[in-house]
C-alpha cells in the first residue's frame, strides 16, 4: 500500500512552505530492504523523477518484498528554477552533507533529507543526469558492484581519490556508504534531447536493482558486457558562447587528440575553443549531444581512459535460447 509522507523544511518570506514528500509502498510478498530512490537532488535534473513516478506506478500494488521510500524531488527550490544549485543561497545540496538543522537554507535542507530519509533506508539508489544540456551515461560503482552492475549501463565508474574523475565530498551517498548501506549514484540522461529513452532505461535498470536485491522475483535482464573505469575526467570549456559537438555518440570510442567540439561566438561567429580529447584511448561518458549554450567552466564532456579499465563479461547466451 502506497503512503505519502509531506515533510515540512521551512517557510519562505514569501508565505510558502518549502515540503519533501516520500512516498512509502510496503511491499505484500514478505521481508525485505528498505530501497531508497532520490531524485533531483540538482534542480535540473528531472529525469530521476520521471523515473521514480513510474517506479512508483509499478510497484503501487506491493508486488515485491520489502519497502520503497521514493523522494522524486530532493531539491524543490533548484527543481522549480531549474538550476543545479539553490537560487536561495547558492549552495549545492549534493556537497553539503551531512548539512546542518540551523545553517543555511541547503545546509537545513540537507539535514532534513537526512534525517528524514537516508538515515533509515537499507539500500540507496541515487538518480542523476548530465543536468538541462550535457546528456550522461555511467553509473558510479561505491561499495556493492552487483547492485551498481544490474543497473545495466554499460560504463561504470569505481571512484578514487587519487585519479582523475568526479569524486566528491558531501554527497547524499556519503551518508548512507558511511553505515554500510548498498549505495549506487546513477548518471543517465538529461540534455537538449528526449528524454523517453532514458526513462525507460532508467525504470528497467531499477527493476534489475530490486530483483538484485531480491525485492522483485520477475525474470532480470541478462547481464551485459560492462567495463569499470578508474579515470574518468571532465573537461570545462574555457569560453563561453554556441558548443557544437564533434566527437561521436556516447559509449564509442575516441582517440586522443581528436576534437571534441569547439566553442564558436554567437556575436562574431569566430571560434573562441577548440576542446580535444585528452585521454588517449578514450570513450564518451557525457557530451553535448545538440549545440548549446555555454558559459565559461560548464561541463562540456567526460572521456573514460579505456587503459587499464576493468572489463567485466556479459551473460553468455545460452543454447536454444536468445536474448
Ligand atoms: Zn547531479
């Protein structure tokens, strides 16, 4: 049976109460986890919370085991703005945890998401996208490799602090990985492009996570091919003005050297950029998939370094049966 928790965080000059909601479905088929899903955590990223609706849809009758507490909107005053970070004090949310009861406004919020909801949760799934323009496809691997694997992209990333790649501290996963909880960051969609098929993949890839954790008994989709990467830079456009991608779709390959995109003034039609791979056997993770507008120090790519990734095999199809 699905309950809708409203949780009150504050109430703004403006008369609002600022409210995260979580749905709770408890599960009909037994014991156990209790899954956590959030999304939205930065404001413009809405893919998550398509997505966590219609995990919601599905799973409403209590067909699984265990509990469901999905937060669709982590970050409701970035989320109506569409920013990543937090018209109200310019904090970013997914940096300031564990936060604090009496800081600033993200700092509150954040104590709130915490004590409200990953505290209790017994596995995390954490829904993220390339934000409002860059499109991103990998999925971060922290302490439970089978649950970031059955999510089903194809590029995981095994974060350290010493090699290049997106590691951060503050992060909602912080909290969770800190008590031993299965946590998993996923990194899928977002851009200037449909997001249906990222929504779609995003729904099946929860599906796979909660038969991994054995809360959903219906059939997983085959395991495939995957690869682990350990370096994983993003490179920042220097100048601001139109970014037209040249590199190729995401998920395929990119030698070094090659052009990436370049950056081209809407004013002069000059091109201010040239942006390069710098990875010499790389592969797209992140990419500007139409020509968008940037600004100085936007993410513009993420290039995996294919030398000395982890590959991991696939499910071998099996006699007489095709996936
Ligand atoms: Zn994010």
């Amino acid at each position: 049976m699905a309950k809708m928790r409203r949780i009150p965080v504050a109430h703004f000059a403006s008369g609002e109460e600022i409210c995260l909601y979580i749905h709770e479905i408890v599960g009909k088929k037994g014991k156990g986890p209790l899954l956590g899903i959030s999304g939205a955590i930065h404001g413009n990223e809405p893919t998550g919370s398509y997505v966590i609706r219609e995990i919601a849809k599905h799973y409403a009758d209590g067909n699984f085991r265990g509990r469901l507490w999905l937060m669709p909107v982590t970050n409701p005053v970035a989320f109506q703005a569409n920013k990543r970070t937090s018209p109200v004090d310019g904090g970013n949310l997914n940096r300031v945890f564990p936060g604090k009861a009496n800081g600033m406004f993200t700092d509150l919020l954040a104590a709130k998401v915490k004590s409200e909801f990953l505290d209790h949760v017994e596995a995390y799934l954490d829904y993220h996208t390339g934000t409002d323009r860059p499109t991103v496809d990998y999925t971060y691997v922290h302490n439970d490799l089978g649950l970031s694997r059955a999510f089903g992209t194809r590029f995981l990333f095994r974060p350290m602090a010493d090699r290049a790649g997106p590691v951060f501290n503050g992060t909602s996963k912080a909290v969770t990985t800190a008590r031993g909880v299965p946590s998993v960051t996923i990194e899928l969609g977002g851009g200037v492009v449909d997001q249906r098929p990222y929504i779609d993949r995003g729904v099946e890839g929860i599906k796979n996570c909660m038969r991994y954790l054995k809360m959903d008994d219906t059939r997983p989709t085959p395991p495939i091919a995957q690869t682990v990467l350990g370096v994983l830079p993003t490179i920042y456009n220097t100048q601001g003005g139109f970014l037209y991608t040249e590199a190729p779709a995401l998920g395929e390959e990119i030698k070094g050297g090659a052009v990436l995109g370049r950056v081209v003034s809407p004013y002069t039609f000059k091109t201010l950029e040239v942006i390069k791979n710098p990875i010499k056997r790389g592969v797209m993770i992140l990419s500007h998939l139409t020509p968008n507008l940037v600004e100085p120090g936007d993410f513009s790519y993420m290039i995996g370094d294919l030398d000395g990734a982890e590959k991991l095999p696939g499910a071998k199809p099996k006699k007489g049966r095709h996936y």
